[in-house]
C-alpha cells in the first residue's frame, strides 16, 4: 500500500512538471523559459532530497510566479509526500504573506499545527494580521513567536516595537531588555536609538544616546552611526558646543564616515563661533558665518543635518541683533509659511511688534509668499471604493482638502493616520475633505477591510494605473506617504509635510490658516 501510495505521488509531480514543458506553452498563461524549466527541475528533486531545508524551498519559489496555479498544485503534493514536515506549508505560507496574500494563514497555521516551535510561522502570522488590521492577533502571534525563539534579537525587537503607541511603559522596558540581552546584536543597538528618539526629557535622552556610545561604538554598526547622527543633530539644536564635542570624538575613534564627521565638526563649529560673537556684540562678523554654514540642501552619509529652523532663527536673532530687524522678520516670516508652528509665530510678532507691524499685516505677509509659490494640482476623477462612485478633486473646490498617497501595505501610512484622524476629528467636514489614494493597485482588496477596521473616515480613491502615479504637475514625485493639503481654490499650499506625535500641532495650524485663507488672500493680492 505504501508503494502504490508513493508511486501516485511521484506520478501527480511528474504531471506538474509536464506542465512546465514547452509543449504546454499554449494552455498556460505563466509561460516559462527553457532555462526556468531546467532550473525547477532540479529545484524540485532538490526539495524532494531536503524538504526541510528552507533555503531550496526559497530558491524554488523564486523561479515560480507567486500566481501560478502550479505553486500550490506543487505544494499540495509535497504536504502529502512529506505530512510531517512544518518546513513545507510554512514556506508557502510565508511566501503568500509577503505578497499580503490571504491563503497565508491556512498554510502557517497548518505548520504550526506540525511544529508549535516554529517561531517563524508565528512570525509572519503576526505580520498579516498587522497589515489586516486585527492588532490583538498580531500581538498575540509574535508574543508566542518570542516564546518560541526567546534568544532571536529581531524577534524581541520587533514585539517591543509594537507597543509604542500603547503602553509606554512597557514599551521602555522591553526596549531597554533588547538593549541587555543583545549587546552584541545590531538589534540593541536600534533599540536604543529608538528610546533616545521618542524621550522628550533631556536627561533621558542623553542618557540613552550615551549608553548607545558605550555599548556600541567599537562594533561601529549601522543603527550605532544612525544614532549618533540623531544625537549630533539633537545637540546642535540645544548645545552646540556639545554637538562639536561629540563630532570631534567621532572624528578621532571612529573609522568609519570620518569625512562626514569632519562636515559635522565643521557646522558644530560654526554655531559655536557664530554664538560666541553674537555674544560679543559682534553681529555682523556671526552673519559672516552663519552665511557659509551648509545644511540646507547638504546630505551627510544620505541624510540631511536636521537643524534647518533653528539655523533660520539663529539668522534672525543676528540680524535682528545688527538692527536689520525687517530682515529677521522676513525670513521668519518665510519660513513660517511653509512650516508654521506656535513657536516660530511668536518670534514673527515680537519682531513685528518691533517694526510695528499688526497681527493682521503679520498674516497678509505670510500669505503674499504661499500665494507666490502655491501650484496647481493636477484635477483627476477616481473611483470611490466605498460606493464605486467616480469623484473628482474639483468636486471639492470651496472646501479645504487633505490629500494623502497610501497603500494598504505602507505601515508609515498607517501610522500617520492616526494622527491624522485625531486633528481633523476637531473639524466641520463641511469645512475639510480628506481623500486617500491608494498606490499600489495590487492592494485594492485590502483597501475598505482596513477603512472599516480602524474607522479611517477619508475617501478611499483607487487610482488608475494607466495614469501618471498621483496625477502630479511635471517634476513632482510621489511615494508614500506623500501628503499635500490644499486649498479652497485647488492650490496647493503645503506638501512634504509628515505629522506624528510630535507635530500635531502644524497640521492643526496649517489647516487653520486655509480655512480663513479666504479672506486674508484677498487682502494680499
């Protein structure tokens, strides 16, 4: 009986691999090269050798079209062939997750039905539940996937990771236990710099980013150097004699970026100097230096210096200093225009007060600018997912419209709309729309089971794949998140612009300043 059971098997793979034979090129659509052929061949009497080896399953499945009938057709012979065996259903399972692919779950959890060991499959079952939306099933899978496999730093990272917005407490202490139990991981280490990142408290932060020195600086690994270019950036925003420190011991002990380093040393510097000359009364001299410092459109090891408002305020307060007060004035009010904050709005009306300029002349200014470089969007009409009905930009002129470019599988995105929701929850809708496009048509399914889920209350627009990507003017690039928010007249006024729990507030102040843009435009023009 076991032979003729064999035997049934060995002929159902035969069958499938006739199937992949240039003779059946017409019958099926997933046509292959000769070369394909010959290398799933050899694939399946490698899996057929090894069927636990995980490496041969991926090496197979990479050869084959994640849609291609024949995938599941071929597994379902090896889960019969080889029924004890975790390794099969799992890889499957992981590769349907990776494309978001709901038969995912049948195959993991018929793995783990096999082996409830296989942190693996506990693992990628958390990983489709996060991207379906049911965050309780994703806690639960990657808790049991630590249990699984407690001494897999990536595992403990990302289980950490997930209670962020949560509960912050418990957040810090599994951060800090990545960081104790993995000092030699690069995991800790990005543990670390998570925790420095989201401290608002000075000492915390220090603290973190120091540990992170310590612990790290002689493995010199990428989450080390991405840390201590947030730290230097940090210091030179509150201490830049601190920042200069810091970038002249990166400078002397670490190998790796030491010219990047240099970049820094030098801009640190340069705050310093300018700093003590203000100091000495001595304005024009720190103008001289402010005017070479260069981080504005400057990239260092791929990233930018992040000290962009406090350099335009360090300007001001010279010029300011050297009595060209209006200067100070107009480049605050410059920068205010595009990324207004409750801060910079203040130092705007102290040296408006100085020049005797009213709150009302203080607004006007500010629009002549977005007025001078508001764009067009482009108006395009896309289907509703809610109701399949087509809806146009323009069908929202008059009204204030925040526009965002998504996919279901973008976890930035769905982060930030939770932010999102919170501002505008505030708001008259018949005051703001607020439209979502999604990108990636491939995800269109997934679309209004992740609107329902989590209560987004944008519109969902699908959007047309023989059309430009987000219907931009020429020049304009979109990604995702890519939001833009637009104005009564279908101008856009600010865009590149990302909200998270630390500036909320913009949002809230950019749309404020739309809503009663009407009339202050009219005033500025």
């Amino acid at each position: 009986m076991k032979k003729k059971h064999g035997l049934i098997i060995i002929l159902c793979s035969l069958f499938v691999l006739i199937k992949l034979t240039p003779t059946a090129y017409g019958q099926n659509k997933f046509v292959k090269t000769s070369d394909q052929i010959i290398r799933l061949k050899r694939l399946t009497a490698a899996v057929e050798s090894n069927p636990d080896s995980m490496k041969v399953h991926d090496d197979f499945i990479k050869v084959m079209n994640i849609n291609d009938p024949m995938l599941p057709e071929q597994y379902a012979i090896w889960m019969k062939r080889f029924p004890k065996s975790a390794i099969v259903p799992f890889e499957l399972g992981k590769t349907y997750e990776q494309y978001h692919d709901p038969r995912c779950k049948e195959n993991l959890l018929k793995a783990l039905s096999l082996n409830p060991n296989l942190a693996g499959a506990w693992e990628y079952l958390s990983y489709y539940a996060t991207f379906a939306g049911d965050n309780t099933a994703a806690f639960e899978y990657m808790q049991h996937a630590v249990q699984a496999d407690p001494k897999n730093a990536v595992l403990s990272f990302r289980y950490a990771s997930m209670y962020k917005d949560s509960v912050t407490a418990k957040y810090d202490s599994l951060m800090v236990n990545v960081a104790y139990h993995f000092p030699n991981d690069e995991k800790g280490a990005e543990a670390l710099c998570q925790l420095a990142k989201i401290r608002f408290n000075e000492n915390e932060k220090t603290a973190y980013y120091e540990a992170l020195y310590r612990m790290y600086s002689k493995q010199q690994s990428p989450w080390f150097r991405a840390g201590m270019r947030d730290y230097y950036d940090y210091l030179l925003n509150t201490s830049p004699d601190k920042a200069f420190d810091l970038a002249l011991k990166m400078v002397l002990e670490i190998k790796i970026n030491r010219g990047d380093w240099k970049q820094k040393l030098i801009v640190a510097r340069e705050f310093v100097e300018a700093g003590k000359l203000l100091d000495a009364n001595k304005p024009s001299e720190a103008t001289e230096i402010l005017k070479h410092v260069n981080l504005g459109n400057s990239k260092v090891d791929g990233m930018l210096i992040d000290a962009e408002e406090t350099l335009a305020l360090f300007k001001a307060k010279v010029a300011n200093a050297g009595n060209k007060t209006r200067e100070a004035y107009d480049s605050v009010a410059a920068y205010y225009s595009k990324k207004p904050s409750d801060r910079i709005y203040q130092i705007l009306r102290t040296y408006a007060a100085k020049l005797g300029i009213d709150s009302s002349k203080v607004d006007t200014d500010v629009w002549k600018i977005r007025n001078n470089e508001a764009w067009k969007e482009t108006d395009f009409t896309l289907e509703n997912f809610d109701d399949q009905k087509r809806v146009s930009l323009s069908d929202y002129r008059g009204k204030v419209v925040l526009l965002t470019y998504w996919f279901p599988g973008c976890i930035p995105c769905r982060e930030e709309f939770l932010h999102f929701e919170a501002i505008l929850k505030k708001y008259n809708s018949t005051n703001i729309a607020y439209m979502a496009i999604n990108i990636e048509n491939q995800e269109d399914d997934y679309v209004m089971p992740l609107v329902k889920k989590n209560g987004y209350t944008f519109v969902p627009l699908q959007d047309d794949p023989n059309k430009k990507i987000g219907n931009l003017p020429e020049g304009k690039d979109v990604g995702a998140p890519t939001n833009f928010l637009i104005d009564q007249r279908g101008r856009v006024i600010f865009s590149d612009f990302k909200i998270d729990d630390k500036n909320e507030r913009t949002l809230e102040l950019m749309i404020n300043e739309l809503l009663k843009m009407g009339s202050i435009a009219k005033v500025a023009q």
